[in-house]
C-alpha cells in the first residue's frame, strides 16, 4: 500500500493560486466580504513575492 505524500507547492504553483484569488476576489460584489478577501489576496501576493528567487553571493567562497 503507498502512501502519498503533499509536496510544498512551487514557487510557480503559488503564484497561480495568489492571481487567482485575487480575480476572485474583485468578482465579487462591493462589500464586506469582498474587502475581506482583496486584502487576503493582497497578503497572498506579498507572501509569493517575498519568496522570490534565490541567488548565490558572489565572492570568495568562505573558508
């Protein structure tokens, strides 16, 4: 019997699901709950772009 496993979704995988709930989220009508779920988006989207990609230094390498 396997077991399957969640993989952390992608870099790529989060930016879909931020652009999507925000597109959602301007559907709805002008409200409360719109307000709620564009500022949800909004952190979603900082959250993705917070992790964006990561570079090596350049330099000498330690010792």
């Amino acid at each position: 019997m396997m077991k399957e496993t969640q993989r952390a979704p992608d870099h790529i995988d989060q930016e879909i699901l931020a652009t999507d709930a925000l597109e959602r989220a301007r559907l709805l009508p002008p409200g409360p709950e719109r307000n709620e779920a564009l500022k949800r988006a909004s952190l979603l989207r900082c959250t993705v772009d917070s992790h964006g990609p990561v570079f090596a230094k350049r330099g000498r390498p330690r010792k």
